[in-house]
C-alpha cells in the first residue's frame, strides 16, 4: 500500500493506484518508479512491493495466467491458454503440473512459505531463464 508518510494526498494516492492497474508494459513500470523518487523521493518498500506487482502481472499476462493464489503447500496458477501454460511447465522442466483445463499447480517447497519467497518463486516460473 502507499503510507500517508510517502503521497500524503488522496487524489495523488489514486492516480498511482490508477496508473499502477493500468501498466502494460515493463517501461512503464520502470518511468512511474522514477516518476516517484523524482516527486515524493525514494518508493519505500510497500510501493516496491507495488511496482513488482505490476510487472509479476504482466508476466503472468504474457503466459495468459489470469490468477496465483497459494492453496496448502502449491502456488495455483489460474490459466486460459492450455498450449501456453504446458509450454511454461516445460520451460520448468515439469515443476509446474498442469492438472485440469484451468489450473496449474507448483509444489513450494517447506522454506520458501513466507510471502516474499512465494512472490520470488512465483516470478521464478513466470520469467523463465
């Protein structure tokens, strides 16, 4: 979220939302961020948080990955393009396990549990090397 501490102002606090929702492309998170450090100064971690958002949204957009939800011991990624999503699970070498028309499930592994592994691991499939 953005601190009152960061864009003190609600009508500036909606316009980034705003703005964040409707990135698609990578450029553009790269122009608000700096936008952002030059009229509020440096992004604190929770808009960080924010702008990784926005581009583990656009990737999973380029696999037409619509959701990622953690369900027990899996990230499930929610998908609409069956070709894509078995092309990305054999860019992960079978990690990713495509189980009906619509879901695809990634085992996590017991340490990676805390939020900012699962968005690490999340983006780890998402962008594939």
């Amino acid at each position: 979220f953005i601190g009152a501490d960061y864009i003190a102002d609600m009508r500036q606090k909606i316009d980034v939302y705003r703005r964040l929702s409707r990135i698609t492309l990578y450029d553009e998170v790269d122009l608000l961020r700096k936008e952002l450090a030059d009229r509020f100064g440096p992004p604190p971690e929770s808009v960080e948080r924010l702008l990784a958002l926005a581009e583990l949204r656009l990737d999973a957009a380029i696999w037409q990955v619509a959701a990622v939800r953690r369900e027990d011991q899996y990230l499930v990624f929610a998908y609409s393009d069956r070709r894509r999503i078995e092309q990305l699970s054999r860019l992960c070498k079978g990690k990713l396990r495509v189980v009906d028309a619509k879901h695809a499930y990634l085992t996590v592994p017991p340490d990676w549990q805390t939020p900012e592994r699962l968005w690490r691991l999340a983006k780890s499939v998402l962008r594939p090397r």
